[in-house]
C-alpha cells in the first residue's frame, strides 16, 4: 500500500506557514498583532518570524513531492506520508497560539475581571491556546473529519507528546525528582490502588463480569485509555464493555480538563499542588498534560509536577496489568499461567527510559553547569558567563559600605563586605542573602538597584535548556492538538451501563479526595 | 412476499427481531442478502492513549477486530442457519462505516425489493449509541423499508 497521498494539501500548508512569516518580517500584519497584545508588547514575534519560516519551508518542499513525485510501497514512503498529518496538526497549532487564543483573551478581558477572584474570564476557564487546540482538534475530527492525507501524520502525534516527556527530564533537579517521585508514589500508589480496589468491591457487588471489571478498574485506577488499551486483552474484555469504558472515560477525561484548572484557580492552588492534583485525580492521562497547561499556559512548572505524576502511573501500569491478568485467572477458574516477565517487558514504557537518561546527562552538566535549578544557574567567572564590566564600582561599592550599617545581622553584614571587596557575589548562600536583602527593602533604593544588579549578573540561564524549554511547550501543545483530533464523539457516545455508573462515582471520589488531601499536605512548592 | 430481501443489521438487539421478520417476508427460493455494519466509531476505540507501546497498541487493535469479527459471524451464522432452514439463498455483506450511509449506498447496488431493519432501541434498554434508523435514511432509500417492532 501507498501511503503517500498525491494532493496539494500540504504544499499549500507550506504556502501558508510563509504567507504568516511574511506578513510579519513585512509587517503588514502589525496592525493585527497590536490588538491582539491588547497594549502590551507581543509575546510571540520571535516565534512569528522564525518557526513558519522553517517549517513552511519543509512543508513546500515535501508538498511539491508529495503531490507531484512518484510514490512507491515502502517504509520511506509510510514515514514520509506522515509529514502532512504533522505539519496539519502544527498549522493548527500555530494558528490557535499565535491568533485565536490572544483573541479570546482580548475579548475575556474586555469583559472586566470577574467578581473577586482577580481574574478574567479566559483565565478562570482556562481558555487558553492547549485547550482551544484540543477543541480545535475535537471539532476537526467530529465535524469535518480528518482528511486522508492527514490520517498517518496524526496518529504520529504521540511521538509529540513522549519526546516532549523524555525532553522535560533535563529540567528536574535531583531533589525535586527525589521530592516529586516521593509524593507522586505516594499518591498514585493510594490512588491508583484505592481505585481499583474499589472498583473490583463495586463490581463483585453488582455482578458485572470479571472482564468488565477488570477492564474497568485498570481504565478507571490506573491511567484511563491507556491502561483500558493495555487491559482489555489480558481480561478478555467483550468489544461492548470495552466501548462502555472508553467512553466513560473520555468524557470524564475532557470534562476534568476544563473543570480542574476552574476549580484550581479559584482555590488559588500553586503549581505544584495543582500538578499533583491533577496527576493524581485526573482518570485519563492525556488529560492531566492538557489540564497541566491550561492552568499554566506561559510555563512549565505545573506540567513538571504532573508529568512526574503521570509517569508514575505508567510505571505503576505493568504491576496493575499483572494483578489483573491473576485476579481475572483466579476469577475465571482458568489454569493457564500468566508468564510475568513477558508482561513487564511488553507493557514497560520505553520512553521513560529517555526521561531518565535526559536528567541522567542534565545531572554531568552537559546542557548546564550541574547546580542549575530548571536551567538557572549561579556563576561568577569568565567561564561560567559573568561579565567583568558587571563588576561593582568604585562610588557603588562606596555606597553599599555607607549602608552596611543599617542591617542588623553579622552574617548579612558579613555579606556586603565580601560582595565590597570582590566586587561580586562570591558564592550561592550569599547570592540567597543579598536577594533577601532586596526584597527586606532595608537599604535605599539605590543600594537596593546596586545589589540587584550585581544579583542578576551572576545569574545567568542555560541556553539549551531555554531551548529544551521552548521545545517542550511545542511538542506538548503539538502532541496534544493531535490527540484532541482522536477524541470522537462516536466513542465519547458509548458511555453508558454500569461502567457509567462506577465510573462516575469512583472518578467523582478520587478527585474530591485527592484535592482534599493535596490541599492538607501538599505544600506550595518542592 | 418478496424475492430480493435486503436485511440491514449492525448487531443490536433490533436486529433480531428484523431477522426474523426477513426470513418470514421472503419468499420461498428467493434471496436474502444481509447487509451487516461495523459502526466505525470502533476506529476511535484507542482514543487518545499515548501511553502505550505501538506493540500494545497494535495487540489491543488486534484482539478487538477478532472479538467482533467473531460476533459478527456467530450473528451471520444464526441468520443463514434460519434462511437455509427456509430455503432462502443467503448472501452476507459486511462493511464498516456509518450504518445509515452505508445502508444507502448499499441499497442502490442490486435490486431489492424490500429492505428490512430492526427499529431504534428504547432508551431504558441499555446497549451502544449507533443509529442506523434516520430521517435522512427514509429519505433517501430508493425502495421500500419495513421496521420490525423493537422486541419485547
């Protein structure tokens, strides 16, 4: 089969991706972009004048080849289809990023913020460009349908979203992973238990079959579709049963989607305790990335701490698949054996492997000096980027002695005298004292300017880890506009019988719960 | 009676009833073609997992296409048992789509006399979400549609 699709679809992608990136190296689209940073600056010109250069570059190329090249059975020709679908998915992606979302936040905001919440509307709903891309994606699939060309590139969009995962492993710190994997084993582990537990209880109480039980607790405990995909067989699970689950869980899934960033803030939760609220609560594992950005759109602590989460799940998912495969035997009265160790090799997620050799490499130094926290680094040399013309001068240095005198502890005094005689911050723990010296306001603003500076110009940010930064927000936002345009209705319709039932109030339990409990014990950082 | 039937079933309990009422309709010698619709929002039963190896994937896919490749032919056999026991001719089509499309397009490819089909389940009756029955489809049927009552 040829999988290569002679249509001018992607060359006119390609067209398109140039039109934007001229328009704005010209810019006669100025006038657009100024209304849509509603008076402020622009935040996405650079990206504006670069990424739709490249990309639309590529997508011409292969549009021409694709549309008037000659096509032969063939693994080239099966990867090389996938390029329409890809660049379909990133168009998409641009658009909602660079122009939809700023549209709606334009008019959100001209409707005033809302009530006391210090919020505007977009915000508090989290209409921001991952979930108007995952609804954009949504709307694609259920209305117009996704187009031939595009059917092989779309489903590549997974490799998004684990390249995204196996990419955000050089931003940990050992003591964040050591923090996050704690609590995330901790969680999970009660969490994804509990729920199966209680679902099987439920089950045996209502007498469905083991096979929907099975299927039902994994998809309901573990990590939604993915672990009803991975169950289904080994409880030989009925098509009707499997249909009930799925769309159980997808439609729970879309709806925490939008309701747990509304809820979070309103609740004000911090970035991590969201993060763990919604890796925890969450059924379906998409979901907990797209929840992640949409509370936290411009950043990427949230989706740091929920990612930690949702590769807990994963790993926690060959265990749940062994246990259930052994409970449905037992169950069944069957004698056949279930051959452990091809289960965990089959069912062992081999991304997680590039996560961990990612903050393997980050730990030696190799995209930043080793003592970087999320590509932020301290350094006081040539070598580690501090510039000589940063060091203080005369009349500053004169100043901060003039008001050493007003602080009133030796260690902070002790400080200023060896930022006085180098001329620079000299170490970390003084780097942490000087910033408590600015914000405690105690010296004058002057001062408070010279100790800032000197502040900043020994902290300095990773170049490839910004890099790994930029390209995560786009894998993500890339991988998940994709999975939105695999989300049907169709599917979504099928909820129903007793999967509905135990699923609504085994979903409705665990997130009340796990908010309750990350609220109590989480704290607001790590 | 009719000498070219057209029986449109997608596996739901409805569909029983219009077997029946197929076998009984056609005449004697005559022939029975079942026209039989995977609904296709079974291709978007591996929904938005990204979790799993393609290997997973592929299993998953796999054993839900032989698990209703064989309800699909258990439901074929019943009906060609009961035909033959008729002395029906017994032909079967089976298609994925959208069972009102495919019905549609079906229809026009031979000439039947009538078409059969099982009417929509009730809503207290648990079961899938896959209309085949439609205004659009009353529409555009070429020949005649007889609807069996829902089974009781």
């Amino acid at each position: 089969m040829v999988y290569t699709q002679k249509t001018p679809a992607l060359f006119i992608i390609g067209l398109i991706m140039l039109a934007i990136w001229l328009l704005t190296e010209n810019g006669l689209i100025a006038p657009v972009l100024d209304h849509l940073a509603a008076g402020k600056e622009y935040r996405y010109t650079d990206e504006l004048t670069t990424i739709p250069l490249y990309f639309g570059s590529i997508a011409t190329l292969f549009g021409v080849w694709h549309w008037l090249g000659a096509h032969k059975e063939g693994s080239w020709d099966f990867y090389s289809s996938s390029i329409a679908g890809g660049m379909f998915i990133l168009l998409i992606t641009m658009l909602v990023r660079w122009f939809i979302a700023p549209e709606i936040a334009v008019i959100g905001t001209s409707f005033g913020k809302i009530g006391d919440t210090g919020k505007y509307i977009h915000e508090l709903l989290g209409l921001n460009y991952v979930v108007l891309g995952i609804v954009t994606g949504i709307i694609i699939v259920n209305v117009f349908k996704i187009p031939e060309w595009a059917k092989n590139g779309v489903r590549l969009s997974r490799l998004g979203l684990k390249t995204g995962v196996i990419l955000l492993g050089a931003l940990y710190s050992a003591a964040e992973l050591k923090n996050l994997g704690g609590l995330s084993i901790l969680m999970i582990g009660f969490f994804v238990l509990g729920s199966v537990g209680i679902v099987l209880w439920i089950g045996a109480r209502r007498n469905i079959p083991n096979s929907m039980g099975g299927v039902l607790s994994a998809g309901m405990g573990v990590c939604g579709v993915s672990a009803t995909v991975a169950v289904a067989p080994v409880v030989q699970a009925k098509p009707v049963e499997i249909a009930y689950t799925i769309g159980t869980i997808l439609i729970w899934g879309v709806a925490c989607m939008f309701l747990f960033p509304i809820i979070g803030n309103l609740l004000g939760m911090s970035y991590v305790q969201f993060g763990a609220w919604a890796g925890t609560g969450i059924l379906n594992s998409a979901q907990v990335a797209g929840a992640a950005l949409a509370y936290q759109p411009d950043g990427i602590e949230t989706l740091m701490v929920a990612e930690i989460f949702n590769i807990t799940r994963v790993l926690i998912l060959p265990v749940i698949v062994l246990w259930l495969a052994m409970w449905y035997v037992k169950r069944e009265g069957h004698t056949t054996n279930v051959n452990v160790g091809s289960v965990v090799i089959a069912k062992f997620p081999v991304f997680v492997l590039g996560f961990i050799l990612m903050f393997a490499l980050s730990t030696t130094g190799i995209f930043a000096p080793a003592n970087h926290y999320q590509g932020k680094y301290f350094g006081n040399t040539v070598e580690q980027g501090f510039k000589q013309e940063n060091l203080l001068q005369p009349e500053q240095t004169l100043l901060i002695q003039s008001e050493a005198n007003k602080i009133q502890r030796n260690d902070y005094q002790a400080v200023l005298e060896r930022l006085v005689v180098n001329g620079k911050i000299m170490s970390i723990e003084d780097d942490t004292a000087v910033r408590g010296l600015i914000n405690a306001r105690t010296l004058s603003p002057q001062a408070n300017d010279i100790l800032t500076a000197a502040h900043q110009s020994v902290r300095h940010t990773a170049k490839k880890i910004e890099t790994f930064r930029q390209w995560i927000t786009w894998l993500f936002a890339f991988g998940l506009v994709g999975l939105g345009m695999q989300i049907t209705v169709g599917s979504m319709k099928q909820a129903g019988g007793q999967p509905a039932v135990i699923g609504g109030i085994v979903g409705f339990v665990k997130a009340a719960l796990s908010l309750i409990v990350v609220m109590l014990l989480v704290s607001e950082t790590v | 009676m009719f000498n070219h039937v057209l029986l449109a079933s997608h596996g739901t309990t409805g569909a029983k009833a219009a077997e029946n009422m197929a076998i009984s309709t056609c005449t004697k010698g005559g022939s029975l073609t079942h026209l039989f619709v995977v609904p296709e929002f079974w291709q978007g039963m591996t929904g938005d997992d990204w979790l799993n190896n393609g290997s997973t994937r592929d299993q998953f896919r796999q054993y839900l296409e032989t698990e209703l490749g064989k309800e699909v032919d258990e439901h074929c056999a019943r009906v060609s048992r009961a035909a033959k026991q008729q002395e029906l001719h017994y032909n079967k089509a089976i298609t994925l789509g959208e069972p009102e499309k495919v019905l549609i397009q079906y229809s026009k490819t031979q000439n039947f006399d009538l078409i059969i089909m099982g009417s929509p389940r009730p809503k207290s009756v648990e079961g899938l979400r896959s209309k085949m029955l439609t205004k659009n489809l009353t529409h555009c049927l070429p020949i005649p549609l007889l609807i069996a009552p829902y089974p009781r």
